[in-house]
C-alpha cells in the first residue's frame, strides 16, 4: 500500500494537534511531542518549514508557541503535503527508458497522484477537526477555564 513520508505524517499531525488544541491561545512544541510521542528535533524543523509558509505563526515569549496563521478552513491537506515533500516528489515515478513505463507506467501514475491531491486539496484541517471531535478525542482548549473579566 502507498504512504506518506514520516516527515508528511508528522507535518500534518502537528498541524492538526496545533488547529485541534490550540482554540484562542498557542501551542507550544513540547505539548505538541508529548501528545504525539514524537522527538522534539523531529518536529521543529518541520514546525518553523510550515511558519515561513505561512501555515503557521511563531509566537515568542514566555506564552509562545505556535498557532494556525490562517483559519482552521483554509488550510487543506493538499497545500500541507505540497510544502513538506516539494512538488518534485508529486510529479511520477523516476523516468524509465522503457516504452512499458514511459507510454504506460509513468501516464498512469501521474494521473493517479493528481487525482490523490485533488482529493487531499479538498480535506481541510476544520474537516479532521471535526473528524477528531466525532472520534471523541478531548481538545486541550476546551479543558482550559478562563475566568478573566
């Protein structure tokens, strides 16, 4: 079965834990590796590759973190995928110099990917949210009382 890289899938988790906990506040990189298990020299990289993007916004300060740079809705997994492996990788498998796989092959697996990022074009981060949400899976925000007046 095709997958997505490691780095994909940790680009998108991250993305969506950020979109899922955040609510009015940011979320800092430690949270993000405790609720996800991954290493924090795994994610930072990825975290400040989607800030210059403009997925993300760093936030500086003792109350830093990250936060969606753009609402919950705009923001696809099409565009997410695109930026972490680079439109290279999207383009079809290494040239053959066969016929079999430049007339066949290739065509075939060109078609298949753009249909694949049509569809991941489509799959917004409000739509995991609300996939998250129906899986029953608490939100950080929600658990946080403001009592500021």
């Amino acid at each position: 079965m095709l997958g997505l890289p490691r780095k994909t899938l940790l680009a998108i988790e991250a993305v969506l834990d950020i979109a899922y906990h955040a609510g009015g506040t940011t979320v800092q990189s430690g949270d993000i590796t405790t609720r996800q298990g991954i290493p924090k020299r795994s994610l930072e990289p990825i975290l400040q590759q989607l800030t210059r993007a403009g997925i993300l916004a760093g936030v500086r300060g003792p109350r830093g973190g990250y936060r969606l740079a753009r609402e919950r809705r705009r923001i696809t997994l099409g565009e997410i995928i695109r930026l972490v492996t680079g439109e290279e990788e999207n383009e079809g498998p290494e040239a053959s110099t066969s016929d079999l796989g430049t007339r066949v092959v290739q065509p075939l697996w060109i078609e298949l990917t753009a249909e694949v990022m049509a569809r991941l074009e489509s799959i917004t981060l409000e739509d995991l949210c609300e996939r998250s949400r129906a899986a029953g899976i608490p939100a950080h925000a929600a658990a946080i009382v403001d009592f500021t007046i």
